[in-house]
C-alpha cells in the first residue's frame, strides 16, 4: 500500500549513504518529508506518489556540514598582511575594519555564506566584534544576508571593551563600553534568537579574547547568556603570544583564567584552543567544553596545530571551523576535514585521525558545540533534514572508499545541499541567490571597505604588507 505524499516529500535513490551514528550504507534511499529525514535505509526507495525524485548513482549523502567559527565580515579584508603573526595581522587590519559600514558587513556575509553552502555547509555561526559607531547595525546586515542565502545561523554577538589604552590590543575607536555591550547584546538575543526546535537562527554571547576583553566584560556576558539560555562563545589559546599576554595582564594562563571566571562549561565553546596543557584538556572534557578547530587559519597564521588527537581521546566535542577569510583565504568547510586529518597524522603519524573522525567533527562534533547534537550533524529519522549529496563519481569513483574521497583529497563537488528540506544548491549551483551575484557583492564589499579605509587616511598598500 502506499500513500499520498505530503508536500515537501524528497527522495534521494540508489546513494552511498554515511549517516555518522548509524552504519554506513553502500547503495540505499533517503526519505525526507518537510523538515524532517522521514527514513533512510537499504535497498530500494518506497513508492512514495508525488515525491521529488532526485538519482543519486554516483552520490554519497552525508549530514550538512556545521560550521563552528567564522568572521564573515572579513570576506572583504582578504589577501592582506600574508606573511604576519596573529598579533601583526590584527594590529594591521583593525585599523581597516573600523572603516567597515553594514553595506561591506551584507555584501562580505552575502559571498561567504554562499561559498560555505557550495562546500556542503547547512549551519554555520559567525563572530561578530567589530562595531564601529555610526556605520549602521552591521549585526541586521548579517543576518539579513543569512537568511536569502537559507543557511542554518548561530550569529555571535561579539564584542571588545580592552582598547590600547586600557592594555588591550584594540585601537580604543572599535572598542565600546561594557554598559554598551551589554545592552546591545541583550537587544540582539531578544530581537532574534528564536529557541524552538528547527529554528533557524540562535544567538550566542561572544567576547572577543582574554587579550581584548576585560574579566567584567566577561563575567557579565556569561551571566546575561546564562540568564537568556543562551549560549557563549570567544577565543582561547590561539598562540603563544596570548599566552603571554595573559600572564603578564592577568596573572594566569588563558584557560586557569577561564575557569576561575566561570568560562567552562556544556554552553560554552571557544575557537582554536591550540596550546593547551594535559591539564586544560582535561578540564574541557570534564566541564564539557567545546573546540573549534580551525586548521586552516592556524596554518596561515604561523599558531601551531591543536591538539585535536587528545582532545577527542579525552571526550571532547570538537567541531571545525573555516575562521575569518581573512586569515584563511577563500577556505571551504569540506576542505577543512582534510586539513585535520594531515594535520594531526603529520603530528602523530598515521593512525592520529581517521576519515571517519574528521566528518564526525565536520557534523556530530559542530552539533554538539552548538547545542543541536539532537537535531542536526547525523542522518536519523526524526532529524532536520539538513543533507548534502557528494559527487564520488568521475575522477572520485577511482577511490574504493568514498569517504576517502571526501576527506583524503580536494573535496568532491557538491551536487545538492538541503537546509531544512530546502533546497539551497542543485546539480552544484546555489539556487536561493544568485551565485554569481553573490561572488559579486564580496568583491564589492571589499573594494567598498578598501576605499572607506583609504578615505581615512589609511594607506591599504603600505601599512597592510606583513
């Protein structure tokens, strides 16, 4: 017997099907229905009457990927300060994102978001610090761009109050007071997060770093998250440098500080957590803190590779991260399972980390940074139906595994990718904008902020070198 299709019905046919909790399916269907995966499994489809149909010969579904750190609004600041440290590059490009408007932070957010949906991304957050005055409500223009691309969004409202002259790294003009933080990030938990099961947009409460924020600042943002439910988010242990600076400003080590202010725990994750002792990881996989891993943009940066090997070992959830394009040119989400893995196997040798392991960071592990391990990051019935299809096909069919195909090489093409039972991209195109607009309007936003900068008096060419 079989029954009407209810609108939204999809099923994907005759598709290698890795669904990261549960087996892994060499040919078999997916059903999705809504919002929802209604069944998956072996074999052939069910009739399902009215159902789109897309063939998946040559296709390996996984669960979309979760993006767990970003700064979007640095699409427009790409490809300078190549050969700086983390603290060179920051003092360079602060004094050109401070000339940054909400017309660069839509058109950054706009080519970003698009190139994180063509690499297989369906959630993604984003750390937003930078707030000049008087340049419109850059946090709106972000979110505004998240919704017409149709990604899944956890948007951080980020914030700095440590400017030079209170010892922070900062020029003191992009700094704001910890009584403007406070309201603003009130303002945006209550404008836009929206708690309910399969939201699309989640706000969390992001400090910028122990080297920009003070321990008011802080504790005050942990205790405004926690109140509103929300969760919280920052920078930790990126380099050495920061650590340096954290003995010297504060008198102890990035994550001994983080404890003593109440900064671990389940609704807490933080970027990069690169120089970490036996200690610290351990304390993040008691309190069940999270880690963005972001290899790429460590790479960039000079700042060492995480110890993402242990820090599973330990428990720890681990997600990954593409980070700022600023730091980290024109980085996919796909490549970065790649990424992990040779980073930590060039560490540990060949055994440190698995193809398996870097796609349950890329999904399972984001989910449970963001709070979402029951909704997203595997293929379940019950769950969002947020899927990705890999072309493993062509040139890729030649490898036995495809798995390995995904993570060991360049990643393979996307041919489609679901948000929700939406379709965001067909047959490798983003239909929801588009794609060449899109690509458009980074490169406007970057031409925009370069001259706004300029109108300043700040000479792009010679003060942005590295």
């Amino acid at each position: 017997m079989t029954r009407p299709a209810e609108p939204g019905d999809v099923l994907v046919t005759d598709v290698a099907i890795a669904p990261v909790t549960g087996p892994e399916i060499p040919r078999g269907h997916l059903h999705i229905r809504g919002d929802r995966i209604a069944a998956l499994g072996p074999g052939p489809a069910p009739e399902v009457p009215g159902a789109t149909r897309i063939d998946g010969t040559g296709l390996l579904a996984t669960p979309g990927l979760v993006n767990t750190h970003h700064h979007l609004y640095q699409w427009a600041s790409q490809g300078l300060a190549q050969d700086a440290t983390l603290f060179e590059w920051l003092t360079a490009l602060y004094q050109v994102w401070a000339a940054m408007d909400a017309e660069v932070a839509h058109g950054a957010a706009t080519a970003g978001l698009g190139l994180l949906a063509l690499s297989g991304c369906t959630t993604t957050t984003d750390h937003h610090y930078i707030f000049p005055k008087g340049r419109g409500d850059l946090f709106a223009a972000e979110i505004d761009a998240a919704r017409e691309i149709g990604l899944r969004f956890h948007p951080c409202r980020g914030s700095m109050d440590r400017g030079a002259s209170a010892g922070g790294l900062p020029p003191d003009e992009v700094v704001e007071t910890l009584d403007e933080v406070l309201a603003h990030t009130a303002e945006a938990i209550d404008t836009y997060h929206d708690p309910a099961p399969g939201s699309m947009l989640r706000i969390a409460v992001a400090p910028c770093s122990p080297f920009s924020v003070s321990t008011d600042l802080m504790t005050e943002s942990a205790a405004l998250a926690r109140a509103a439910g929300v969760r919280l988010h920052t920078h930790l242990c990126e380099t050495v440098d920061e650590e340096e600076h954290c003995l010297a400003q504060l008198g102890r080590r990035p994550v001994d500080h983080m404890a003593e202010i109440g900064w671990l725990g389940p609704d807490v994750w933080v970027a990069h957590a690169v120089h970490l002792r036996d200690h610290d990881i351990d304390r993040f996989a008691a309190t069940g803190t999270g880690v963005a891993h972001c290899p790429s943009s460590n790479g960039r940066l000079g700042a060492g590779i995480a110890r993402v090997t242990e820090m599973l070992a330990a428990g720890t959830a681990v997600g990954l991260g593409v980070d700022g394009s600023a730091s980290s040119e024109l980085t996919t989400l796909s490549g970065e399972m790649r990424q992990a893995l040779l980073f930590q196997r060039a560490r540990l040798g060949p055994a440190a980390l698995t193809a398996r392991q870097a796609l349950e960071m890329a999904t399972m592990g984001g989910a449970r940074c963001l709070g979402r391990a029951g909704e997203i990051g595997s293929l379940e019935p019950g769950k969002l139906a947020d899927v990705v299809l890999w072309r493993v096909d062509g040139f890729a069919a030649a490898v036995a595994d495809p798995l390995c195909a995904l993570v060991f090489g360049p990643a393979p093409p996307v041919s489609h990718v679901i948000v929700g039972g939406r379709t965001l991209v067909a047959d490798g195109e983003l239909r929801t904008v588009p794609q060449d607009a899109a690509a458009r309007a980074g490169a406007a936003a970057r031409d925009r902020l370069l001259r706004l900068a300029a109108d300043r008096g700040f000479t792009v060419a010679r003060e942005v070198r590295g």
